[in-house]
C-alpha cells in the first residue's frame, strides 16, 4: 500500500494553539486519529475566522470537505498544546487545499505530530451545485 505524502508549503500564514483534552485521548493513551482530525477541523474554523469567513460563508459560497490526507508522525497525550499552523494552497476554479502542522513543544523544540492536507470544495447549498471560489477570497487566504 502506497503511503500518503503531504509537501509542506514553504510558509504558513495562520497559528493558533489548541489544547488536548481527555476526550482525544483513545485507549492507547495517546491522541486518537479521529482526534486529530477533530483538531483539524478546529484549526480549519480558526483559521477561516481569523480571515472574517465561515464554513457556510465564505464570501457568498459554503464549503465542503471533499477529502482528507493524514500523515501521523508522533504521539501526543492529554496536556500537550498543539500549535496548528494552517496554510491554503492550490486554487483551482471550485477547490482548493488547506494544509495543516500539528506540532507539539518537546525540550523547548517543536516537534511535528502530524502534517494533513484537506481538499475544499466551494458549493452553493441554495441551488446544491459545486460553484466558482469568489476571486476575493483567493487573495485574502493567499496573503
């Protein structure tokens, strides 16, 4: 089975810090995967926030999660802060990628927990058809 590889853009735009609680932690006793796609989805939020948009409004259209990349690279546990870094990245006419740095604080050093990679799809929930991303919204995220 081939394995999933997300590039890192050179530089993320968006950083915000969210704490794991108890609920993310599986029986493992670490942070579960569908924890850390919970967190994501958190950064995504924060991130469209920051930018003065929403799922449902981003500059007139909605989105839609068309798909999903996650490459676990080490363990986090109750306690930690992890610091999402969060960038937009390949606009094509309806889609474009979020991609997401979990990273963790480890002897004063960021260590990366898990890197994603969120395929979006604009779409119009009035009409229920897949549309165009506003031009305003490409440059606001870009920058």
């Amino acid at each position: 089975m081939a394995k999933i590889k997300i590039s890192l853009p050179e530089s993320f735009n968006f950083s915000t810090e969210i704490a794991v609680r108890i609920g993310d932690v599986n029986y493992g006793g670490h942070v579960g995967n569908d924890a850390i796609l919970s967190i994501i989805h958190e950064a995504r939020l924060q991130f469209l926030k920051h930018h003065s948009y929403s799922e449902l409004d981003l500059g007139g259209v909605s989105l839609i999660m068309a798909d999903v990349g996650i490459e676990f690279k080490k363990e986090s546990f109750y306690g930690d802060t992890i610091i999402a870094s969060v960038a937009a990245d390949d606009f094509q006419r309806v889609s474009f990628d979020l991609v997401y740095k979990l990273e963790k604080m480890v002897d004063e050093k960021r260590v990366i927990i898990a890197i994603a990679k969120t395929g979006m799809v604009c779409y119009d929930y009035q009409i229920k058809k897949i549309c165009a991303i506003p031009e305003v919204v490409v440059e606001k995220l870009k920058a």
